[in-house]
C-alpha cells in the first residue's frame, strides 16, 4: 500500500513516506495531546489503520486484544481529532498529536493511560516498587462508559 | 525481576510496578524532552535496561539491531538525563521525560527523530506521498561523531 523500502539512505533523509510495519503487520504509535504535550496512549496501527487516519483525521488503532481495526472513541464518545502525524527516522514508529478537548483517552478513565510514575534512584526491592498518582481524578467512569464491553486489558 | 503481575485490576488501579515485557523480553519505551514536551524517540527496553535507567537515572535501553544493552550517548556523547519515568494503564508501555540540554537524540543528527510530518487528508496515491521536514537543521554530522560505527538502521 505504502512506498517499498529499497534503501536506508532513502527512507532516513528523503521526504517519502514508506512506513515499516512488524511481523505482525503492525507500527507503533505515540498519541499526544496537542496542547499539554502530555503523552496519552501507546498503540498500534497496521497499514489499513494508518491510511484511515491520514485521509479522515480521526485516529483509528490496531487493538491487539480485540484484533480489529478500532476508531478511538467509537463506544466512549472520547475520539481524537488528528492535528500532526509525524514518523521518525527509520519509519517504524509513529508521534501522533490530538485534540481530545476536555476528554481522556485511558480505558481505567483517567485522562492519559501515563497517570503512574516511577520513583527513580536506587531499587531496595524490585518486586515492590510502589508508584505516586500524577492524575487522581478519573475523567469518567469507565463501569458506566462501556457497559457489557469487556475490558481489553490482558494479563 | 519485577512484581508478577497476577490480577488486572492490581495493576491497572493499583500502586506496585508489574510491567509487561513481550515475547522478546521488551517493552516499548517513549522518551519526550522535558522541556519543549516533544517526542525525541521510540525505543525499547529490556529488563536489565529498565533497572538501569531507574537507578542511574540515565536512559538505557535494549538496540534490536545491535542486539545489546545501550548506554545511550555513550559514542555520541548525548545522554539522556532522566526527569521522570511513566507507565501505562496496563503497564506495557512507558514514558520517560529526559533533559538532553542542547543536543540530540537522533542518529541522522536532528533533535528528535520524528523530525517529518505526514500531510493530512484524501491520499491520491499512497506510493507517493511527500513529507515535510520540521528539523530544518542537524545538530551534529553523524559520519564525523560515529566514525566507524554501523548504521543501527535495517531494511
């Protein structure tokens, strides 16, 4: 669908698009909101995914867990109004930034999935790390948002 | 190494660090600047490389092609200074904040690695779309700072 990879020097200084897509058809892609800079998801698009979203400007997602093609918002309302899509220097990852106006894009109802931070320094015991809330207030309430939808999350 | 990760609601609402390390023992890891909040790049981590970077408080992470831990800016002599440390909902993903002073993240030479943009809307023909580069200028000229180094990049 996309350009054929045929040389490094090409795809790393030139201005074509010939995205890398893994084994299992898939980029990752980084979701930012565009006026915080704050990071509010990790996904992955494959190749349909990616065209999707160029041409409509809505993010669309590979959900791993569903194994479906998935526009973000489509159950929860929260959709992400595409403002850049950028690729980096191999292209085999994706930085898209968003506007989710007031809303949030995490499934737990927070408005980043990144609400935990890690203390950093050095580790006493690593099975019991314990992390600070950097958001303590869900956006919504995910019980009520999804209903019957099972939770994606896997162990 | 780390907490085993035994419920979903555990580790999705609760305090303890679990993270999820895939079939390859790796898990995605996105690094912005903390200070303009732009992406600089996209890599992975492995265990090993996640214990590092927390202790150290300097960004490690596992290179796919060279196939081994990597200091990095241990040739380049950027390194990348931690501020904070995030992880997703399911805690499969994180996202480090690091300071990089005036340097640079990329092996082309640019600040960030998601130095081209995708223009947006109807795709005429998928082959051939141009981007638009929004690093103008290198930082640094890689063939002088990595001498003999190979290309980490593959096809």
């Amino acid at each position: 669908m996309f350009k054929k990879r045929v040389n490094i020097n090409d795809f790393e200084e030139g201005k074509y698009l010939a995205p890398k897509f893994d084994k299992n058809g898939l980029i990752p892609v980084i979701t930012s909101d565009f006026k915080t800079g704050d990071i509010l998801m990790h996904g992955y698009m494959n190749k349909k995914a990616l065209k999707k979203t160029i041409e409509s400007k809505e993010a669309y997602y590979w959900s791993r867990s569903r194994k479906k093609i998935w526009h973000k918002g489509h159950v929860s309302g929260f959709k992400q109004k595409v403002k850049e899509i950028r690729i980096d220097d191999d292209q085999d990852a994706i930085w898209m930034s968003v506007d989710i106006g007031n809303g949030a894009s995490c499934h737990v109802g927070y408005r980043s999935c990144f609400y935990r931070s890690i203390p950093l320094g050095k580790i006493k015991n690593s099975k019991n790390i314990k992390m600070n809330f950097k958001e303590k207030k869900k956006i919504f309430n995910p019980e009520k948002t999804y209903k019957n939808e099972p939770n994606p999350t896997k162990l």
